[in-house]
C-alpha cells in the first residue's frame, strides 16, 4: 500500500477524503475494480491517479498502468528471490 503523509492510503480513504486536493469520484464498477486489486495485490492502485483525477487519462488507461506497474513489480521480487537458493546443509 502507498504511504500518503505519514498514514497508509488505501482505496477507502481515496474514496472518503480528498487525498491531495483530488476529490475521488468513480463509478461503483471502477470502485469494486479497484478494491479487487488492493485485495489481491496487496497495493492501492495510485499509478496515473492524477491524471485520471484531471480528465487527462481515462479509467481504462489507468487501470492498465497499475496492471503494468505490479506486473513488472511481481517480476523483479520474483527474480530476487529466486537467484542463488542455497541447496540444502
């Protein structure tokens, strides 16, 4: 999860405050694809958030970055930990 100013920013408060001066207004499909997402990744989707905010990106576009974004973040945790395993004493 993101750290927003000391406290920890989830989907719920991006829902029920104004993080950042954005004011957090989606369609309840947006909102139920973006808690499944924080449940299953263990992240709240932020990659693109302030663009979406300001009408720069839309909702499909913003998704896909987040999609991209764990995608390459799962890949390099699972390069890490699976380099040089020791072998058994």
């Amino acid at each position: 999860m993101a750290l927003v100013c000391g406290g920890v920013l989830t989907v719920k408060t991006l829902l029920n405050n104004r993080v950042g001066g954005m004011s957090i207004k989606r369609h309840p499909k947006q909102i139920a694809w973006m808690k499944l997402y924080e449940d299953r990744t263990g992240f709240t989707p932020v990659i693109g958030l302030k663009e979406l905010e300001d009408g720069q990106i839309g909702f499909q576009e913003f998704a896909k970055s987040n999609i991209k974004w764990y995608e390459s973040h799962s890949h390099d945790a699972y390069l890490a930990i699976s380099r040089d395993v020791p072998c058994s004493p």
